[in-house]
C-alpha cells in the first residue's frame, strides 16, 4: 500500500510509478553516439534512454547529460569523437 510523502495534502492522489512512466522503455547502446540519442529522444518523446550493455543496465542518458554537453562548448573532449 503507498503512502503519502509527509506533509503533502491528505486530498492529493497517491500515485504509483507505473501509472505515469513512458513505455515503451526506449534504450540504446554505450557504443551509440550522442547524437543518436538524442535523435531518439525526439522521436520518441522521451527526456531519457536507458542504456543496455547486452541484457544489463549500464546506465541511464537524459537530457540533462545534453545540457552539460552543450554547456562544455566546442572543442571539449566530447565534441573530438
């Protein structure tokens, strides 16, 4: 049974996770580039990928990692590949 965070309002809905998560999860590969990703991200409207390294979860892309890209400018390291 899920419970309310405390001091939120006894009138607020208690939602589930499962009730607002995009679906289908959209993944890629540690190998895809970046541009690649957020091509998808677009496409599919989502704010994140999860990234599968075979059948494991490696990690999770987000929009913010573009953020902190675009805020490294060019000639970051990033931008050399």
């Amino acid at each position: 049974m899920a419970v309310a965070p405390a001091g939120s309002p006894t009138k607020t809905k208690v939602r589930h996770v499962s009730e607002i998560m995009s679906r289908p999860v959209v993944t890629a590969s540690p190998s895809d580039y970046v541009a690649t990703c957020a091509a998808l991200m677009d496409k599919s409207h989502v704010g994140s990928v999860v990234v599968l390294d075979g059948d494991k979860v490696a990690g999770i892309f987000t929009e913010r990692d573009l953020v902190r890209l675009a805020a490294m400018g060019p000639g970051s390291e990033w931008s050399m590949q």
